[in-house]
C-alpha cells in the first residue's frame, strides 16, 4: 500500500540537508557588542568567511576598484572588510529574526577605518560605502548572500567569496 507520509530516511535527509542553512541563519546573528559567546556548531562567522559587495544602493559595484568586502565575527561581535582604498572595522548586534525569510534586525557600528590616499573615484567609493553600511536597520541572510536594508529598502547586496 502507498503512503502519502515521507518515510523516515526521507525526513531524515530533509533535516540533515536544511541544519546548515538553519545553522548559518541563527550563526550570522549570534554578534554581540563586545561580549563574547561560545562557539556555534556550525561556526559561520567565526570562520571570517568573505562576503563580496555586488550591488550598493541595487547599483552593480564598480568593478574598476578593489573588491569591498564584508566580514562578520560572530564570537566578538565585530565586523571588518577592505573598501576600495582603505580597510574599515566595528562592531553589530543582530537580533533574533525569522529563520524562514532570512531576516534579522541588525546594527553596525564602525569605529574607523585606514586613511591612505588613492585616487578620486576609489576614495568616493569608499565614502559611500561608509556612510551607508551603518545605516543596515535589517539583514537578509542566505547560505550565499547577505543584503542589508535600510528600512525596507535595499542598500547593499554581498555574495559569499
């Protein structure tokens, strides 16, 4: 006789394919302003995984500069990455969110960046990229992407390197 209930086996692949993605969910936002936690079982962010900048304000990233980059530590609750020219690092919180849109309340705090000269367009890239990264009310996570929002509007879009 057929059944219309999932067999075990089938459950259980279900689960074990969906934990890292419910993993990396719950991980990403695990970031507290200088306290630290114990390490997560799947330990996303404390793996200083890369996330590329690809879209800032739903604009493709300039490609003529350097790569800007987005990394989160989720032990202690820091947050760095290269600009165009210059380095920047802080710190966010991510609060608890729902784990089936992806979506967490966020914030970031910088707290400086590197000052080296460079050429006009790069140090304008890397203004408004500043200026906006604090700005993120909320973060959209998946297994390969990260978006912020200021509100309900996009303002950077990140890809998993």
């Amino acid at each position: 006789m057929h059944s219309n209930f999932l067999s075990t086996k089938s459950v259980k692949n279900i689960v074990i394919t969906l934990l890292p993605l419910v993993a990396l969910l719950f991980g990403a936002c695990s970031g507290t302003h200088h306290v630290a936690k114990t390490p997560l079982e799947v330990p996303v962010f404390e793996k200083e995984q890369v996330w590329q900048l690809t879209t800032m304000r739903g604009r493709p990233a300039d490609r003529q500069s350097k790569e800007i980059t987005l990394q989160f530590n989720s032990e202690a609750g820091s947050v760095r990455g290269i600009m165009a020219c210059n380095t920047y690092f802080g710190h966010f919180v991510c609060n608890p969110g729902d784990p089936e849109t992806g979506r967490y309340p966020i914030s970031i705090t910088l707290e400086g960046s590197g000052s080296l000269g460079c050429p006009e367009a790069d140090m304008n890239a890397d203004t408004r990229f500043y200026a906006l990264l604090p700005k993120a009310t909320h973060a959209v996570f998946t297994a390969t992407s990260i978006t912020l929002y200021q509100n309900s509007k996009e303002i950077l879009h990140f890809e998993l390197r």
